[in-house]
C-alpha cells in the first residue's frame, strides 16, 4: 500500500525552510536547492509544491504577510480601546523591541524585489493597503472628528514611520536601537 503525503505538514516544512533561508541570505540566496538543503529534502519535492522560483517569492511574501497581520489582530483585540490598539499594532510593527529583525530584513528584501517584479509589487501593495486601511480605522476611532484629509495624511505619517524604521533598522541596527524606535513612536503617537 503507497504512503499517503501530509501535504499540510510537507508545506509547513517548506514553507519554515523558505522562510529560513530568506532571513540568512536574502532574496538572491532563495532557491529551489537552498530550500530542500534546509527542509532536508530533495528539490523534487520543493518543486513538487512550488514549481518555480517566483511561486516560493510568493508564497514567502503571503507568509510574511499572514504573519503580521496575526500579530496585528492579536495586539489589536488585546487592548482595551482604540488608542491602546493604534499604539499596540503600531508597537508590534516596529522590529527590534519584538525581536521581528529577520521579518525585517525580508521585508526590504522583497521590497526591493518588487520594484522589478510586478507580481511582487501587486502582493506588497496588497498588504501595505491592508495595513494602511487597518491603521486609517484606528486613528479615526481615537479621533472621529477629524477631516478625511487630515486621517489619511495622520495615517500614512504612522505607516511611513514604523515601516521607516523597519527598514533603517534592518540595515543599522546599531544606529536605530529599540529605545530609539519606541520613543519615535511614543512621540508621534503623543502629538495625535
């Protein structure tokens, strides 16, 4: 009798290993054969469940983006009003203090991708406008007497800034240390 695959523990395996690989070696390190090394399997197999490089690129780009979005709705039902939800989720998106530095680095790896990659752009501004929209309720709960105007510019401010830091961040972590990052924060949040 032929064994029966779990097909949904053979793509939690993948799916660690792409992940793995990505945050020790970037995006030029993701490939076919890096990812079976690291799942300790063959590239038949990886090719089995991702047959190209570009289906990896985008299932690691849907990861990263369930990732946080899981942290974000777990920040957000934690707190016990809008602005203690607008300060968590914000909170949890900012890398060092949370210990996210190789979600980080993935980030501004896949950025960086998207910009040549139209697949890769659709995936990232998907889940920026998610965040962006996430973020845009928040802030007009803590303030519904604001202007349109005012919660788009007040949000993409919040955005542009954690996701600023992410990036510096990932590059210098020396030069933008976690304390830096929560005061940063803590000051825009204050003048809101």
């Amino acid at each position: 009798m032929p064994r029966q695959r779990d097909v949904g523990a053979q793509r939690e395996l993948l799916s660690n290993a792409v992940w793995q690989v990505l945050a020790d070696h970037g995006l030029p390190g993701l490939t076919l054969r890096a990812v079976a090394e690291r799942a300790g399997c063959t590239t038949g197999l990886v090719m089995h469940t991702f047959p190209t490089k570009k289906a990896l690129l985008l299932h690691a780009r849907d990861l990263l983006y369930e990732r946080t979005a899981v942290r974000a709705d777990a920040a957000e039902a934690a707190s016990a009003d809008a602005e203690g939800a607008l300060a968590a989720v914000l909170g949890q998106a900012i890398d060092l203090p949370h210990g996210h530095h190789d979600e980080s680095r993935v980030w501004v790896g896949f950025l960086a991708a998207a910009l040549a990659d139209d697949a890769l752009a659709e995936r990232h501004r998907a889940a920026n406008h998610s965040f962006v929209a996430r973020i845009r309720r928040l802030v007009a709960a803590c303030r519904p007497e604001w202007t349109d105007e005012r919660l788009e510019l007040t949000t993409k401010s919040l955005v542009a800034l954690v996701e600023g830091l992410n990036v510096l961040a990932a590059a210098d972590p020396a030069g933008y240390p976690a304390g830096l990052q929560q005061e940063a924060l803590a000051k825009a949040l204050t003048e809101l």
